[in-house]
C-alpha cells in the first residue's frame, strides 16, 4: 500500500467518524508560535502555554523557531521505533464528545511520520535531552500520516464514555515504511485546537407537590421530574437531602425510576426543618441536573400575653402561647421549651416559680425605670426554625410589692381560690386573709382589661359572660401586693 494511500485513509476514518454539529461550544487553543523557550528539552519546566501545562514524557521535544515552534523527532533504529511525545494537562469530562485539531508539518525524508494523540490520566515524565527514545508503533484511529512539508490541519475526534482524562498525549512515531533502520523524520506543530462539541443538554426541572408544610405535618410529598422537550432518558434519579425524608417509611440516599416514570412521594419527618431534594437525569449516558427542590417549614405565630405595663419593681405574670390558639394550648409539636430573657438585662428579669409551666413566667423591672420601656422576650425552636418573640411594657411611676418579697408572696397563691376554673363565665373569689381594700381586674390574653371591681369580702363573685370564650388573668391587688391568676371561659 502506497504511502499515499495510507494518508488517504486517514482522512476517510477521521471524516467518517466526525461529531454531529453541537448546539454550543468550548474552544481551547494553544498557540505555540506565540512562546518560545532556550531549553533543550522544550517541555522540561513544565511550562503553562495559554493556560496548559504542558510535559515532556518520551525523547526530547526541541523548540524550533517562531514558525516551526514545536519539533517531534523520530526513526527506526535497528527495528526498535524511536519517538518523542510530550503532554497537555486539561479537563476532559467523561461522556463528552470533542475535536481536536493539530496544526502540522513534517520533515518526512520521503517518509510519512505518524502523529498520534491519545487520552491519559497518568503519564511519567522524562525531561530528556537526548533525542527520541523507544516509542511503542501504535497507530490507529487516533492516528495521522503526516507527508507534507506544508502545514495543514489534522483532525482528531474523541467520544468519551464514562471515564473521564486529564491529559492529551501527542506523539511522533515513525513511519513502519522506514524500518529497519530509516532516516530522522519530524514533526513540526503550530497550533492545536481542542473543541468540546458536547450537545447543550436539554433541560428538566423539579417540581414539588407542595412547597410547604406546618410544622409536625406528615402528610406526603410528590416530587416530579418534568421533561419539557421529550428527550429520551434512561433513568431519572432523587436525591432526599439531610436524612429530611422517608420513603415507604425508612430513610434512603437515592431512589432511581424508569421512564415513563418520573415521579417518586414521600413522607417528611415530621420534626425536620426545611427539607430539600436534588434530582438528576441520565441521558446519553450524562448526568443532567435539575434544578433543586425546597419544601420549607412553616410555623405557628406565637406571641407573649400579660399586662402592657407595670410599676417599678411590680412583678408581672406572662404566658407565651400561639396567636389563634384560645385558650392557651402548649401542645405544639416539635417545640422546644422557650428562653425567657427580659431586655436590657441589667435592668429588666424573668423567673420562674416552682410548679409554672415553662411557657409562662414572671417579669419585673428594677426601681429607677419609671418612665421607660422594656423588653420581655422568648426564644423557642420549632421543627429547627428559632422564633423570638418580643413584647414591650411600659414602666408607669409608682412602686409594686418589694421584689425582695415578691417572689415568697407569689408562692402563697394558696391564700386565693378561683373556682370553678374554668367556667362558662360566673367565677367565685375566696380569699383566705382578706384584709380589705382588694380590687381584682379581669385581663384578656393580649392584656386587654375588659373587667374590674372591688373584693368586697372573703369571698366574691365574678361575671365575665359576656366575653368572648378564652383565657384571661385575674389580678388582684390588696394594696400589698399583686397576685395573678389564669382563669378560663369556656
């Protein structure tokens, strides 16, 4: 078979194999006739030309001049092929598909030189100086017959598979025409262009059933991959994020479906937070990403009830209880016992006495805050989200019962009986030391007074049946002090 001929078929193999027109691009290209180096061995540094690192890894790569830039030299020596070949470091991504161009030239001595690219990972390096070395004689299709002193283009096309590379090897072998022993045959190169015309991805997204969920719900979530332009898919696969989800009751890292199927349910926990999914489908053999999916946690809205103002040194009595929950309920799911703090701390305090729930709490601000405002707050998680809750109180001129003493006369509310609690609106105030002089007044649960009257004795009567049912405080005051009672309307 002529030399020729052989070219020929080279160019027949490469155009019969080249890459459908991609519908977008990514083009490297690395101009060696715009760098130069004095070295012996032209990749010995390991030099960066247009952003490739580039190695020597068999005989010695020389450097020519501005228009013969990059010379691969090669022969057979006594039947044993010598070549030279070097490498370029650069990214290419499993299941992608490229052309790579090599502007080249040879020195041919009335033989063709082959010029071979491969694919590697991993490739030693020998910076030598001392012309080609043994070369393995493995021309194929990645290969290229190079019988011209004139430069022109040589075509190469990769379609990977699922293994992806990190480098591009190029190498000169020697014309097997030349064996045993043949003249010095070289390549020249200028330019080598490297083109991913890997087909833009068609899209898919991710939708939920539902975006949100209350906190402590459980009921099902349907994710959906939809496929927008029919593209033919292989598998469609979900990701449940941060252990947020079970399917068919029990946690799990993925969940493949087959087309036609596209769709996967599941439960969430009820106590996780915001929960999210990822999704992906595989097509030709790519891993395709959706867009991530979110269904975030909602909340009750809470809100601190108890008087608006109080007196200095005047301790208040304060419950954390839901916005729409009357009367009071604490059987929120998922929830956190609350951090009391009052604000600013040096001036404003909380505490609690034995036997409260921990949604409720006594208030007081120091002697010397008349005339300002402060701050009770609470801090409670719910399904992981914190809610802070603020309420501010008046400080009014005045004194209230010594704090020294409040919280003593606070524990003996043993000496006031409210019965029956709850009611349908008629109350009976028993007061074991009644010593006179005592008002009760009636508090809504957002501090609304919608009752007051005197204690005219030991024992008093309350009608609040025309309020709405609900909680509400009673407070009464002897003048001495003020002790709070939590009542309900039924």
């Amino acid at each position: 078979m002529s030399k020729h001929f052989r070219a020929l078929l080279g160019f027949l193999y490469i155009a019969a194999t080249s890459l459908p027109t991609p519908s977008s691009a990514q083009i490297t290209t690395i101009n060696y006739q715009a760098w130069s180096t004095s070295q012996c061995n032209a990749f010995a540094s390991q030099p960066s030309i247009n952003g490739r690192i580039h190695f020597s890894n068999i005989g010695q790569p020389r450097y020519g001049s501005s228009n013969d830039p990059i010379v691969l030299d090669c022969k057979y020596n006594v039947g044993s092929p010598q070549g030279t070949q070097y490498e370029i470091q650069y990214n290419f991504q499993a299941n992608h598909q490229y052309n790579i161009t090599v502007t080249a030239a040879a020195v041919t001595n009335s033989y063709f030189p082959i010029l071979k690219l491969e694919l590697a990972n991993t490739t030693p390096t020998a910076p030598l100086c001392s012309g080609p070395t043994f070369i393995q004689p493995a021309p194929g299709a990645n290969s290229w017959s190079i019988g011209s002193s004139f430069f022109s283009d040589a075509p190469f096309s990769f379609n990977l598979g699922a293994q992806s590379f990190s480098k591009l090897t190029v190498a000169a072998i020697p014309d097997a025409a030349s064996m045993p022993t043949g003249p010095l045959q070289s390549i020249i190169i200028r330019k080598i262009v490297i083109n991913d015309v890997t087909p833009a991805a068609p899209p898919f997204t991710l939708v939920a059933s539902s975006n949100a969920r209350l906190c402590g719900n459980e009921d099902p979530v349907t994710f959906t991959i939809q496929n927008p332009t029919n593209a033919v898919v292989s598998s469609y696969k979900f990701y449940p994020q941060n252990g947020d989800w079970l399917y068919n009751g029990a946690s799990v890292n993925v969940i493949e479906v087959i087309p036609p199927n596209n769709t996967v349910t599941l439960t969430p926990k009820s106590c996780s937070g915001n929960a999210y999914m990822r999704a992906k489908a595989i097509w030709q053999n790519r891993d395709v990403y959706a867009n991530d999916a979110a269904v975030s946690v909602t909340t009750p809205d809470l809100k601190i009830y108890g008087p608006d103002q109080l007196l200095a040194t005047e301790a208040g009595n304060y419950q954390l209880q839901g916005l729409l929950s009357t009367p009071i309920n604490y059987g929120w799911p998922c929830t956190s016992h609350p951090t009391w703090s009052g604000s600013p701390s040096a001036l404003a305090h909380v505490y609690s006495i034995g036997g409260n729930s921990p949604f409720t709490t006594y208030f007081y601000a120091d002697a010397g805050t008349a005339g300002t405002t402060v701050t009770i707050q609470a801090d409670v998680m719910m399904c992981g989200v914190n809610k802070h809750i603020e309420k501010g109180i008046k400080i009014t001129s005045g004194k209230g019962f010594s704090v020294q003493n409040a919280s003593a006369a606070l524990q003996q509310d043993n000496d006031i009986m409210i019965s029956p609690n709850p009611s349908r609106g008629k109350f009976r105030v028993s007061l074991s030391a009644y010593a006179g002089n005592a008002t009760v007044t009636i508090r809504s649960a957002d501090g609304r007074i919608v009752h007051k009257q005197d204690l005219s004795g030991p024992e008093t009567y309350l009608d609040i049946s025309t309020a709405p049912a609900g909680l509400y405080f009673a407070e009464i005051n002897n003048g001495r002090r003020i002790i709070t009672e939590k009542i309900i309307k039924d």
